[in-house]
C-alpha cells in the first residue's frame, strides 16, 4: 500500500469510489485557478458582443442586462465553490448533477454543455475574422479561421501547467487593460437609456449570458488543482472584481463613449469594429485603437484555447459516468485527454467555417443565442446541485459545519441564480416566437431555440434509458463518494495516508 503522491498538504486521500479517479495531473495552482477565473470569460461576448447590445437595447437596455446577468453568475459562483472544494471533478457540474439530481439531467447538461464549449470555440474564431480585418482585409477568412485554429490546438496540446501559464499571462493583460479603458474612456456622451423599450432590453440578455459564459469554468479546473480548499474560495471570492471592473464599468465606457446608432459598430454596415476601438478611433487617438484590437484579439483566441480545456474535461466526465465512449477516459502522462481534445478542438474549429459564406455578425448573433441558452440550463443546474447537495447533507443528519467551505450566500443566492434562469430561458421562448422586428415563423423559432429543444430531447431520452425516479433519493446520496477529504497532513496525517491507501 503505497502513499498517494496527489494528497497534498492539509489534504486528506479521496475515497476509492471516486468516480473520477482520473489520470489527470494536479498540476495547476491557486494563482492559475484565480486569473482563469477572471479571465475566462472575457473574450468577443465583452469587446465586440457589447456593442451589437448597445445598439440593441441602448445605454440603458446593456448596463442592465449586465448587471442582472452579473448578479446571476456572481450567485452561481458561490454554489460551485461550495461543491468544487468538496467534490474537485473532471466535468464537475455534470458529474455533480447526476450526483445530487437525476442522471438522465446529467446526461442532457453534459452533452449540451460540451456542445456550446465547441460553439464558443467556433465564435471565438470567427471574432479573429473581425479583429483582423481592422488591419487588413487582404487575408481570405478561410486562412485567417485556419491560422488561428491551429494556435489554438497547440496552446490546448501542451502539458496542463504550460496551458495554465498561458492562461495566466492572458487573463493578466485582459485585466490590467481594463484600467487602461477605464482612465482612458472618460468623454460622456450618453444618448437615450432605451431603444425600442423593453422588448429590446429582452433581446439584449442572451449577449449578455454569452459574454459571461465561461465564468463557471473554475469548478472544472478543480480537478486538476493541487490545493482547491484555498484556491477555489479565493477565485468565487475574485469574482465580485471582474464583474464590477470588466462588465458593468466596461458597459458604461461604452455607453457614455458610442453612439448606438454608429454604422461602424459590430453588427452595423461598416467596419464591424468593437465600440472600445471605435470610442478610441473617434477621439482620434489611433494608438490605442490598435492597441485596443490586440487585446481583443489575445482575449477571443486565450477565450477559445479555454473552450476546448474545459469540452474534453466534460467529455471525460461523461465518460466516467458512462454517458460517453470509455476511450473519452483515458489521458497521458502530462494529463492531456486527447480523444477529448481532438474532437472538441475539429467540431469547433469545423463550426468557425460557418462564417466564410455568412457575415460575421449573423453568425455571432446565432452562436450567442444557443450558447446562452446552453448556458442558462448549466447554472441553472449548478444551482439546484447545490441546493440538492444542502438538502441531502442535512436530511442525513451532517452538520453544516463539516463543509470544507461554506458558502455565506447559501440558500437565497442559489434560489435567485435558479429563478432567474428559468425565467430568461422562458422570455427567450417569448422573443422567439414573437421576434423583434420580424414576423413570426418556425425558421425564426428553431434558430433561436433549438438548444432547448436539443436539451429536452437528449433529457427524454436519457430518462427512457435509465428509467427510475424523476430525482436522485436525496437519503441514498453517498455524500462521501467521489468526495476530497482535508485535514491536517503531519505524522499522524500520513499514518492515516497509509490506512486511507
């Protein structure tokens, strides 16, 4: 009986019925869990998606789709930290949900979730589309797509330390750029707050969750985290920061700096540029527009190196569930899945051929829509896991304060998170039938909502398959299963190392 080499300080060994007990190398450290937690979700959703929102919903329409999506992931994030330090697997929120839910909604959340990473990943690519073309236009889109398709595959193919420090050194100058934009950006020249009132505001959301997307990622890098009891709190507790810094101020130079009706804004007939670089443009300080765009640009291709991490991470959940082939299982000796990382990283880059034959903004406006539906029902999920998992603990009779970290939020922030998400999911059921500024048809429908229908019916047919309750009997949860086990790691620490192996 051999000494784990993964139990780390202050950590206690896993139980053998971990049902991720991966080949996947603890390798990142609370640094890189922080900044990709600030980072991961800052890529075109933020710089060029929150201009197609402005001139959407107008000044006010944006800073209040922000706002509310900001309040949505800010609750999300504390019920996955709870889980995450206690439960630090593959797929986290599938494996999770499946745990404390139902498998059939595992299934569903799985394969969706995976699906929308593939999205983001195409999205991102044909953001570079556009960011290039600021500078150049020479370039056919094909070989601008192909080009940076394959730097992402090869950021996504080294070991998972050297991924995470490129991560970091990403997240760290999309971070520190904000201040620049936020200094900088100072010239108030705010229009009207709505545009074509409230439906418009509606319209505006899906833009929002898209661009907050990725946000949850912290929970699947868990796994592959050597300390999460220190490293997971301090990412949920970062971010209250990039939400206020990145999103909410980040929309208001935007409003106070663009006018929404700029032919040049991205989704307009111009150049299609950010309002960030057009804000810069217009005050005829050309330097920072330039500068401007290469930020972008490292955020949508740091954004899409991300996508394709956390989809073979998902695949690898699901395959340890048996909701996916085995080989999805297997990883290298650098942690690396490559089945997942191989088919994430084609049907992605595969996606982002989309935008030779279609503009760029349609394609955006199409990926964003079934991203943040996928994403709707994922922190929806989270939500209920978390409440799941506290109805559980108690009903067994364990004391709140045997969680490893207890979220100070929980119950009223879960339930807002849970609500709000199935309250946007119903108004895009709304926008979609009676569309904005378009009359109503099932082509109208489908292109809007077909990630619903897509999770109802993979839900359906998960439950015709694995039949039984509608729920996981919350008495017969094995909280102890796949569960991290943390304590004081001395002499008697490694006494008891030995008993555990």
């Amino acid at each position: 009986m051999d000494i784990n080499p993964h139990v780390n300080e202050g950590e206690l060994p896993q139980s053998r019925d971990y049902g991720a007990e991966t080949k996947l190398q603890r390798l990142l450290t609370t640094r890189h869990v922080t900044m990709i937690a600030l980072g991961s979700s800052i890529g075109m959703g933020l710089w060029l998606g929150s201009g197609k929102s402005l001139a959407s919903g107008g000044p006010a329409g944006i800073i209040l789709g922000y706002l509310l999506a900001a309040s949505m992931i800010w609750s999300v994030s504390h019920s996955l930290g709870e889980m995450a330090v206690m439960y630090p697997l593959p797929s986290a929120f599938v494996q999770w949900t499946g745990k404390f839910v139902s498998p059939a909604a595992a299934f569903a959340l799985g394969w969706a979730y995976w699906f929308s990473y593939c999205i983001t990943i195409a999205n991102e690519l044909q953001a570079v589309v556009t960011i290039m073309g600021f500078w150049t236009d020479k370039v056919p889109v094909a070989a601008w797509i192909t080009v940076w398709w394959l730097v992402i595959i090869a950021v996504d193919v080294f070991a998972v330390n050297v991924f995470g420090e490129i991560e970091v050194i990403c997240s760290s100058i999309k971070f520190g750029w904000i201040f620049v934009v936020i200094i900088s950006l100072t010239t108030i020249s705010a229009g009207g707050p709505f545009i074509n009132g409230f439906k418009r505001f509606l319209s505006v959301m899906p833009t929002c969750i898209f661009a907050m997307a990725g946000s949850e990622n912290s929970g699947l890098v868990a796994a592959e985290t050597a300390k999460p009891r220190k490293a997971v709190p301090r990412a949920v507790g970062s971010i209250w920061l990039r939400l206020s810094l990145f999103y909410i101020l980040g929309a208001l130079m935007v409003t106070i700096n663009v006018d929404p009706k700029d032919k040049d804004i991205f989704g307009g007939k111009g150049t299609n540029a950010s309002p960030f670089v057009i804000a810069y443009r217009q005050a005829d300080l050309q330097p920072l527009a330039h500068m401007m765009n290469a930020i972008i640009f490292i955020s949508v291709v740091s954004t899409g190196t991300i996508s394709a991490y956390a989809g073979s991470r998902t695949q690898m959940g699901l395959a340890h569930l048996g909701m996916a082939p085995a080989a999805f299982k297997k990883a290298d000796s650098t942690g690396r899945p490559w089945w997942g990382l191989f088919i994430t990283l084609l049907l992605g880059g595969g996606l982002g051929y989309l935008n030779v034959n279609h503009s760029a903004a349609d394609v955006f406006t199409w990926f964003s829509n079934l991203t943040s539906l996928f994403t709707l029902f994922g922190w929806g999920m989270i939500c209920l896991s978390h409440i799941r998992m506290r109805y559980a603990w108690q009903l067994q009779g364990r004391p709140v304060a045997d969680l490893p970290w207890k979220s100070w939020t929980f119950p009223y922030a879960a339930w807002w998170g849970l609500s709000w998400c199935i309250i946007l999911i119903v108004a895009e059921f709304y926008l979609s039938v009676w569309p904005l500024g378009a009359r109503p048809s099932a082509e109208h429908f489908f292109a809007n909502y077909i990630s619903v229908i897509v999770i109802i019916l993979c839900y359906l047919g998960a439950r015709l398959y694995y039949r039984g309750p509608w729920w996981v009997d919350a008495s017969t949860i094995d909280l102890d299963a796949t569960r991290r086990f943390y304590g004081v790691i001395g002499a008697a620490g490694r006494a008891v190392q030995f008993i555990f192996n």
